[in-house]
C-alpha cells in the first residue's frame, strides 16, 4: 500500500453512507450496533497508553491521543453521578452528524464517545451507554451513561 494520504471529506462522506443505511436498516436500534465503532483505534492507540485506573486520568489520555493526531481540538467533560457530560470541540468528523442531523435523524455514533465508553468498560469493569449526541454551535454534546461496577461471582 503506498503512503497516501486519504481526503477527508472521502471518509466522513463513507462514514455518512455507512451509518445512514445502517439507520434505514435498524433504525434507532442501530445505535446500540455501533459502541465499538473505533475499537481499533483503541486497543491500537489509546489502550497501551491508560497505565492508571483513575477516571480523570482515563478520559486526560483519551483526550491527549485524539489532540495529538488531530482528530479533535478538546474535549471536556462534567460528571453528575451517574451522568458524564461530554463536549468534543473541532471533531474532525461532525460533518457526518451535521449530515445525518439534516435528514432528521439522531446521530448514531460518535468515535470519541466509543473511545471512552471502551476505556471505562477495559479499565474500571463498569458498563457505559452512549445516550444521546447532539451537535450545538459546532461542538457536539454527548451525554453517556454510566452504571453500576459489574458484580463479582465467587
């Protein structure tokens, strides 16, 4: 394979078509088919990096490795409870959410929010849920559920 690089607008436009026939399919359901969308690019990137099990450090290394190729400008977080509030500024793939938006439908997926989900089930054993993902002002607001720690059989 030769070193070139491919166009952006070529893979968020796939990306687009991917995830808008996988909604004509399933529909809202289709959400659930897609968590590990960036499972590579984790176990490949982001999981060899996460050497600690504090949530704040986790969710610091994510942010640095996405920064770090360019795939983001920021991403800051607020967690209340059960609820992690996230918002992912410059992602270079909203303009797939902004495109699936316009066809009034709820972005499916979202490779930042997989990313951290992946990392808190890998790290810490707990179940995560992408819940929502909206796009405001150019940034896009994730909200994620997180449960409660699996239980231990003995």
């Amino acid at each position: 394979m030769n070193n070139k690089s491919i166009p952006l607008d070529y893979v968020n436009d796939l990306m687009y078509e991917l995830e808008k026939a996988f909604w004509d399919e399933r529909g809202k359901g289709a959400r659930f088919r897609m968590t590990t969308i960036g499972r590579q690019y984790f176990n490949e990137k982001v999981l060899p990096l996460l050497k600690s099990k504090e949530l704040e450090q986790i969710l610091n290394t994510i942010e640095d490795v996405l920064r770090s190729d360019g795939i983001v400008a920021k991403v800051s977080y607020n967690i209340e409870e059960r609820l992690m509030r996230i918002q992912v500024e410059s992602c270079i793939h909203r303009q797939v959410e902004e495109r699936i938006i316009a066809k009034d439908i709820e972005p499916l997926t979202c490779v930042p929010a997989n990313l951290i989900a992946l990392a808190i089930e890998e790290k810490l054993d707990i179940p995560v849920e992408l819940a929502e993902i909206k796009v405001e002002e150019g940034t896009c607001q994730l909200l994620l559920t997180i449960f409660e720690k699996r239980p231990v059989l003995v």
